[in-house]
C-alpha cells in the first residue's frame, strides 16, 4: 500500500492525530495536498515562527504560539472537512498543556472531518501520547519518482540522454531523498554545464554521507574477495551459484532474489569477511547495520528507527546489508525488562525477513547460538544457515597462504606452510593472522624478515579460543553435527584433538 492509500484510508476512518516522521518536507506536504483535494478537504499549514500560512482568514494565526495552533482546530465549526499540518511540532509534545489538549482533541475529532498532522524529522514522542498518536511512515522516493525528477532536471539543461545513462543515474540516486538529489546534480551542472557520467560518483558520495547521517547504518567499503578466504569450500561454492542472481537474466528465468544467509560459528572463522567479499563479488553497496543503535529512549523511537532502517535498506537495494553479531542484540528479546521495545523490533524485522521482496540480500553473523531467538532460525528468513567451523589443518595451509602471498609474495616459498599449519592446531582464522602479526613484530625490531620459526614462536605464546571457551565451541559443534545448520567447509569444520603425526 503506498502513502497516499494508506493516508486516504486514515482520513476516512477517522484517524485524528497523526505522526508522520519525515525530513522531505516539501515533498510530505505535496503528498498529503494531494489527499486533501482528492477527499474534498482544506489544507491549514502551521508552523511556530509564521503561524498558518496560505489561508487570509487566519493567515499569522498561532504565530509562536502552539497552544492556541490548536485552539484553531476547535474554532472552525464542526462539519469543516479539513487537515492541520503542524511543522516540527514535536518538539511541544512534553509541554503539559499541549499534551492535554491534543488528547482532547483525539476524542473530539473521532466525529468530526478533521485531521492533525505533525510533521517532524523524528519520532519523539511522549508516553501519554502514545495511544492518541498514529505513526505513518513516509517512504523515500520510488524509482519513478526519481527517474521523473532527473528528467525534468536534465530537460532544464537542454540534455536527452540515452536510457543506459538515465536508468545509472535512477539506480545510484535511489535511497536519497528528492531535495538530496536536486542538490548534487545542480552541483554538477554548475562544475560542468550539463549532468555528465561523472555525476554517478558524486550521486554516490552523496548517498555515502546520507547513509553516515542516519548514524545507523554504515556504507561500508569493500575490497576483500572471495580468494581471500581460506577454506569455506561448500559455503564459497553456494556464493559462486548465485553470482548472477539479482541479474534481470534471472528474473526472466524465473528465480527469486536470494534473501540472505545466516552464518553461525565461533569467533574468528572469517564469517565478517565472508560478508564484505560477498558484497565485493556481487559488486553491490554493503550496508552495516549496528543494531544497538536502533534502540532509543523515547516511546516508539526505535520502532521508527527499525522500519527507518528497513526503508532505507530497500530504497537502495540491490544491496547487501551485513548486521553483525545478531545474537547480542537480540538475544532474550522475550524476557527483557524494556516494555516489550526489544521483542516489538525484533518482531518488525523477522517479519520483513520473511516477506520482503526487494533484492536485499541479509548476511547476519552470531556466535552464541543458544542466544538466538528460535524464530530467527525458523526456514524462510535465510536462504541457508551455515556452520563455520575452526579450520582444518588443509584449510589453515590456505588461511597461512592468503596472508602470506599478502605481505611476502616475493619470499613466499621461504616459508614452511605445511608445518604452520600443522602446529597451529585449533586456531582460528583470526588467531593465524594475529600469530603472523606477532611474528613480523619480533622481526622488525631485530632489523631482519620474520621466519616460520618466529611465526611458530609467537603461536606457542597464544591460547587459542578453542581451548578457553572448549564448552561453548564444543556445544556449537554438536549443534551443527546434529544436522541443524550446513557445513561451511567440505572438512565439516568440526575438529577433532588428535592431529595426524607430522612427517
């Protein structure tokens, strides 16, 4: 249902207050004049430093003054079919007297053709407002708002440029908002005359700095790649089937957009680094979700925040959106003290999970399984889970030689793999990286290359987490040997403690 549906169907049931959090502005008020005509109703604008505008018989009506923009409300007669737009009114929600008067009015205006409208840029609002105010989300502009938008732009400076052209520009620009939009092409046009290629870049580091802004979401930048794993065979596999998934090919073919991956393991198995080479290969934008910042103080913000986030993830998909150890965020989302706010986002965003259409492709990672709601783990909300064990001695030769090819590909034959690998039993992928980080310390600082030998130094110095945490990665394993998850790695990534005897 788009916002003018869902907005018409409010009007005609009569919903009184409400809450519409937006920072288009201009675009809101377009949408909802647009309503207003359709169902027959006067528009009143409000806002605290010019009162209502655009009306002469109340024009500077309410002019810093918000109680008595209400007073308004009551002084026009009761069968006036209207809608009050109240700017930035939120910020007059916790004042005493406005909070009465507005649950007054809820009662009042639920036999009346009259709507209150308060248009903010956030959602705040005060727990004895809860009941009375409807939130409506106001979605980012479509595909055809924007491709109409750049048309017209592009009209102004004389250009008729080709599809493949326009359908790059519509692409890179979805996710921003139409006045984000208007300004960096206007920017081009002011550097080069007209809107040329280049201006898919600045649409780009625009949409980087709209995304910082949210402080929820993080464009992150990739350039890890799928060589750059080592091991994880059956899971590099599933990844290389469905390069071309979010191809138009593949629409026609019949297959749906892939919708995510749940990857469960212990600490330091490479399933961060699965998720940025994912996104690498599949050359899409990767979004990095920080969960613990969905979470607000207010009544009903981080219920706003959540479907923010989702919006946003969906405006710019095809996309990867990556959220990072889930396990903590949501882990006892039943039990939590917090008035149900953890259980009703997570709610909000396994049900997306499950029904979302838009090619967004999921890549959640957790380590504590036990954490882990058991509706998060239920079929179809991830394509697949995987179990990304610690790696076998043949896949820690691999992991010791993406590093090494990395930093000595000159000398990379001087180099013992093969024993590395064998007398670094139990460590993770991370825990070899930080071994050869050791190594190349203890090198430095005696002026010379670090051996194999300083790398088997620094390792006897490390207790793996294999050995500290033995239970818990104990537990994970027989959890995915009981069938419950896939196997990242051809080996199973189940290890066992008696090594083979090196030659």
């Amino acid at each position: 249902m788009s916002f003018q549906e869902e907005f018409s169907l409010l009007l005609r049931a009569c919903y009184p207050l409400i809450y519409v959090p937006t920072l288009e502005e201009e675009r809101i008020e377009t949408a909802i004049a647009a309503c207003a005509q359709q169902a027959n109703r006067a528009l009143y604008l409000w806002d605290f430093v010019e009162g209502y505008q655009d009306n002469p018989n109340h024009g500077g009506f309410g002019r810093r003054n918000p109680l008595q923009a209400l007073e308004l409300v009551e002084k026009l007669p009761e069968k006036a079919a209207c809608i009050f737009i109240l700017r930035d009114y939120h910020r007059f929600l916790e004042d005493i007297s406005i909070s009465r008067k507005l649950r007054n009015l809820s009662r009042q205006l639920k036999s009346q053709p009259k709507n209150i409208v308060i248009v903010a840029p956030e959602v705040t609002i005060p727990a004895e407002l809860a009941e009375v105010l409807t939130v409506l989300d106001f979605p980012l502009p479509s595909g055809t708002e924007i491709r109409q938008e750049i048309q017209r732009l592009l009209a102004a400076t004389g250009q008729s440029p080709n599809d493949a052209f326009l359908d790059e520009l519509v692409r890179s620009a979805q996710g921003l908002s139409l006045e984000r939009i208007r300004r960096v092409l206007a920017r081009c046009v002011a550097d080069r005359g007209q809107i040329e290629p280049e201006a898919v870049e600045a649409i780009l580091e625009e949409k980087r700095q709209s995304i910082r802004q949210t402080q929820i979401l993080d464009f992150y930048p990739t350039q890890e790649q799928i060589s750059d794993i080592g091991g994880l065979d059956n899971l590099k596999d599933w990844l290389l089937r469905r390069g071309g998934a979010f191809s138009d090919r593949a629409r026609a073919y019949g297959l749906p957009h892939p919708r995510g991956l749940l990857l469960v393991g212990i600490q330091g198995t490479g399933k961060s680094l699965t998720a940025k080479a994912i996104a690498h290969h599949w050359h899409l934008p990767l979004l990095r979700l920080d969960v613990g910042r969905l979470f607000g103080g207010l009544v009903g913000e981080s219920e706003s925040r959540t479907r923010q986030t989702i919006g946003l993830a969906e405006a710019l998909a095809p996309c990867v959106l990556w959220i990072d150890e889930i396990d903590k965020a949501f882990a006892g989302a039943e039990s939590r003290g917090d008035g149900g706010t953890t259980s009703r986002v997570f709610g909000t965003f396994i049900t997306w999970l499950a029904e979302k259409q838009s090619p967004t492709f999921v890549v959640a990672t957790a380590n504590n399984i036990q954490s882990l709601p058991p509706e998060l783990l239920r079929k179809g909300r991830f394509d697949e889970i995987f179990f990304v064990g610690l790696p076998s001695q043949e896949e820690r030769e691999a992991i010791f030689l993406v590093h090494l090819s990395r930093l000595r590909p000159h000398n990379l034959n001087h180099y013992n793999i093969q024993r590395l690998a064998y007398e670094t039993p139990d460590f993770s992928g991370a825990e070899i990286e930080q071994t050869i980080i050791e190594a190349m310390h203890l090198g430095f600082s005696q002026n010379r290359d670090f051996t194999s030998e300083d790398i088997l130094e620094a390792a006897s110095q490390i207790v793996p987490l294999a050995r500290t945490a033995s239970e818990q990665i104990q537990f994970l394993q027989n959890w995915a040997a009981s069938g419950k998850a896939r196997l990242a790695s051809k080996q199973g990534g189940l290890t066992s403690r008696i090594q083979p005897q090196f030659p």
